[in-house]
C-alpha cells in the first residue's frame, strides 16, 4: 500500500541573474576538511573558488509567487552547482521564497525554514510562519523557504516510475521476496538510466551547501533555522559543514544522525510497538464508549483478529480492499494519536461487518493512493495536495527525490546482499510486529550506486534547541535524544506526554515560549526543559486549527512514509 505525501506547491517561474562573470568570492566554500567536497580540488583550488564567488553574486529576481498568495510572499529562482567539486561545471535550480521582516528596524537576519521529507517542497513554509510566529519574532527576520534541490521547482528529479514502482515500503512475503528484490534491482535501474548524472548529487550536503549559497547570495553573514524531522539532519548537516555561520537554530523532531538512513527507517518499526501498546490502554480505559474492549489484552486482540479477518478475505475501505498488511501499515501512522487510532478502529470493525462506515475516520487504512493522514488534510483544506494554478513536478518527483537521499546520503549503510534483508525482515517481524517486515525488507538503496562522499558525522558544539514530544513514533525520543548529545551546544525542551509528530507550534506555553525565546533573544534554555503536554500540546489541539491555512502550514501533514 502506497501513500504519496501530498505537498502543495507554488508558481515560480522566474529566473534569477547571474553576476559578472570575473566576480570571486569564497563566501561558500565549506571548511577545509577531508570530509567536506565544497573546496575547490587541489588541482585547481582559485578556479573553483572563483566559480563559486560568481554564483554568490546573483541577484534575485524577487515577483509574487502566485496571484492567490499574498503580495508580501515573493518568489524567484537561482542558480547553484549540481557537484560543489566542479562548481563551473552543470548548474541546476534553486527555487527560493521570503516575507520580509515586519519591522525592518528590529530586523536581526534570516529565518531558513524546511518542513522535513526528504522531498518535501519548502517554499511555501514562510507562509505558515507567518501565520504561526508570535509578532515579536516575525520582526525579527526575513523569512526564506526553499524547495530543496531535485524537489518541486528545484529542477525536480525523476525516474520515470509507475505508481506500482513507488511502493518502497513492502511487506515481507517468503513467496514473493524474489519478487520485491526485481523490483528494488529495476526501481534502482531505472533511476540510473533516467537521472544517473544527477542523483548522486542530490544529497543532504549538497542541499546544506545551497542554504549556505542562498546565505552568500542574500548577503548574510549567519542564517537562523527552522526544521522539522528530516529538517532537522538538515540543520545539523549545516551546523556541522559551517559551524561558523549558524546562528538560533530550533530543530523539532529531531532524527538521530548515526542512523541516517536505514537505521532511522527502522526505527520506525520499533517506535510503532510502544506506541501501539499505549493506545491498547487508551482504548480499554474507554471501553464503554468505544467497545474495542475492557483490557488493552482484548483490545489488542480485537485489532489483531481484525488482520487475520484481512488476510482471509480483504476489508473493503472506501471503495478499496485492504489486507492484514494495509492495516500494519495503518495503525502505525495512526497510533501517533490514540483517539484517532481508536476511532479508525471502531469504524473498520463495521466495515469488516460489511456495515457503512465513516470514510474520514478511516483515512489511515484507506489504500487507495493518496489516502491516509495527509491526503485527509490536503482534502479537508480543498488543495487537493497542490495550489491553485501551480506547476507540476513530475508525479515521481517525492519518490525520486526521497531515494536520492535515503539511498545516496549513506550507501555504507545498505547491504549489497538481497538475502540479509531477507533475514532482517523475518527477524524483524518478530520482533516489531506491526511493521519490522515493512522497515527492514528489501529496498532500491541495495541496488544504488555508491554515496559521492561519506556520510556527515555530527559532532559539533553550535548552538541550538531541540524540541520533542514524548510519543513520537516516528523520530522516538532516543533519536531526540541522540541528536543532543552530538551537538553539544544544544540544549533540549522534552514534551512529557506530548503526542505526535512535529511539537512548534502546539499551543502549550512552555514548549512555544521556549522556542519563541530562543528565537527572539538568541540565548538558549540554562538547562533542559521538561514541558507536561497540555490539552492544546497534543494533536487534538492541531486539529482545531484551521485548515485553511494549508500551503503555508510550517507543520504539514506527512505520510507516515517521511520524516
């Protein structure tokens, strides 16, 4: 079952100018380290770093993103270099968005922003921040999104998949392995042979190197930061390739750096099972009005019995069968948020009857394409996953792009033999029933090509704060945790209690404050936070909020099959 994150996205459509051609600067080069690919090569160290000073000098040509968005919301397009190594070689987009600051005389720089993925378009987030930062702080920046590069209007990547094809995560079956290991073998052929030249340098640090580009190219000294899940490796990837130019950075949600990226695909399975057992409890303290059962025993059996019903005979759910699989799959996105999890439930209990059924709440376990939590809110918004008037990306473009990262940021990380996932798989389902199959089978990262340069080992003492909800199965609080201790100049705001996936903004004072804070003053928590989750700290309070404000939510709703 396939579930295709539905981002909106915006028009652009407008080029940006490059500067004289004999400008130079090194505004961009990374630090001189052996791990770092941003310096020039020792064979020609002046002429890169020319080529790199004439991309700095480009001035953007600033219009309105579109006629429906507002006139303060610009967008225009750079250029940067697809390989940093070879700076004068191809170029490719940057599509790049801002509000200016509120009051420019309080103005302390820019806000970077990215809502996570990978693949994810970020150039409407300064939109939702607007929406979403309190007055004080909005003062204080420019606020900068960006579609990073190989996603949206960043010279989108794609494989030329069919929607079968983008179905990476499967379910472990003995007898159709060979099966998944042809199509992971064809997925990363494919990609080869439509996109070789470029993917491998769709990359992480390819992408914290544009930030730093667009940095040059605004004129800033030090960029501030905004990123959720994945955007928060992002982050990190920067403080660790410029610790000299990062200055507040709030990193919610954060993915445990060691394991990017199979580990952190892995993880989910784990997280999945602690979560799923808190919802049992949930559901059996409110038995009388839900009657999935008295002990989170029988409730837990009623969700199980409810597979083995699927795998007989699949479970017709808007219009869509489904199968034991599709309901694994299911309950883990929807155990984020107990109430939602039971609710869905109680409402495919009467599908499985042969009863109607409330659609809506059984988004979850809907396997029709685009289903699940984020089509439910692209449609509840009525975007339909993309703003009026907008461009298209191809329709592999999130597939694609995801891939180019989870597969390329790391290589080292992925067997080249078919067989030990396979066994990873078995003994994964054992261990995580719900979705350890689905985590550890056979992907197209198997079949990839190796990584350009190694992966990026944070390990630095930048300044920042990172924000995390206790009951978040998808970066678990280790992974927070984990992102911590690497950077060592963090400090750490811990929602107990909290629910979900994404904290800022949630409506509780101690969490919004402290980010706030931090934001506006520059100077971090003197220790960790503990925050006690409140009714508005939980994602019952997000669904109060108003849809509408889709595309520009800094909080998007995302698959469960992204960060």
């Amino acid at each position: 079952m396939r579930r295709r994150c539905l981002v909106p996205l915006l028009a652009v459509g407008v080029t940006a100018m490059m500067a004289p051609a004999f400008a130079t600067s090194t505004a961009t080069a990374a630090p001189a380290t052996a791990a770092s690919s941003t310096a020039a090569p020792a064979s020609e160290p002046s002429a890169a770093r020319g080529a790199l000073g004439r991309y700095s000098k480009q001035k953007p040509q600033w219009k309105r993103c579109d006629a429906d968005s507002p006139a303060e919301f610009e967008c225009a397009t750079i250029k940067v270099p697809l390989d940093y190594r070879a700076p004068g070689g191809k170029r490719i987009d940057l599509a790049i968005s801002r509000i200016k600051s509120t009051a420019p005389g309080k103005r302390h720089g820019v806000l970077f922003s990215n809502p996570g993925g990978p693949g994810m378009q970020g150039r409407y987030m300064p939109m939702g921040l607007q929406d979403r930062l309190p007055e004080s702080v909005r003062q204080k920046y420019d606020l900068i999104g960006f579609d990073p590069r190989g996603v949206g209007e960043s010279s989108p990547v794609s494989c030329d998949l069919k929607p079968e094809e983008e179905d990476w995560l499967r379910p472990y079956k003995e007898e159709k392995f060979d099966k998944d290991v042809a199509w992971a073998r064809d997925v990363a052929n494919k990609c080869g042979e439509k996109a070789g030249d470029t993917l491998p340098y769709i990359t992480t640090r390819n992408t914290a190197r544009d930030m730093d580009l667009l940095r040059a190219v605004l004129g800033e000294k030090k960029i501030s930061y905004m990123g959720t899940s994945y955007g928060t490796y992002l982050g990190a990837v920067y403080t660790q390739l410029f610790p000299g130019r990062a200055d507040r950075f709030v990193l919610d949600s954060a993915v445990d750096p060691a394991r990017a990226w199979r580990g952190m695909i892995q993880w989910w399975a784990k997280g999945a099972e602690p979560a799923f057992d808190r919802w049992t409890e949930w559901a059996a303290d409110r038995s009388e009005k839900y009657g999935l059962g008295d002990t989170p025993k029988k409730v837990d059996r009623t969700f199980w019995d409810l597979v083995a019903q699927a795998d007989e005979k699949p479970i017709v759910v808007d219009g869509q069968p489904n199968t034991g699989d599709d309901l694994r799959s299911g309950i883990r996105s929807a155990v984020f948020t107990p109430e939602y999890a039971t609710e869905g439930v109680v409402e495919l209990k009467k599908a499985a009857a042969g009863k109607s059924a409330s659609t809506k709440k059984l988004a979850a376990f809907a396997g029709a394409e685009g289903a699940g939590p984020a089509g439910a809110a692209a449609d509840a918004a009525g975007t339909g996953g993309a703003a009026a008037g907008a461009a298209e990306a191809p329709s592999d473009n999130d597939t694609a792009s995801l891939l180019a990262i989870v597969c390329g940021d790391n290589s080292a990380a992925w067997s080249r033999d078919p067989d030990s996932y396979r066994r990873d798989a078995v003994q994964d389902k054992g261990r995580y029933p719900l979705f350890g199959d689905f985590a550890s089978s056979v992907k197209p990262c198997a079949f990839w090509g190796e990584s350009v340069e190694p992966a990026t080992k944070v390990n630095n003492s930048v300044g920042s704060l990172i924000v995390q909800n206790e009951w978040d199965p998808q970066t678990p609080l280790p992974s927070g945790r984990a992102m911590h201790a690497d950077l060592k100049g963090s400090k750490m705001v811990t929602v107990l209690g909290g629910e979900g996936h994404g904290v800022y903004p949630n409506g509780n004072a101690c969490t919004d404050n402290a980010v706030a804070d931090y934001l506006r003053t520059g100077k971090l928590p003197a220790k960790d936070v503990t925050c006690e989750a409140t009714a508005g700290s939980v994602p019952e309070g997000r669904k109060k909020q108003k849809r509408d404000l889709l595309p520009g939510s800094p909080l998007p709703e995302r698959a469960p099959d992204r960060f």
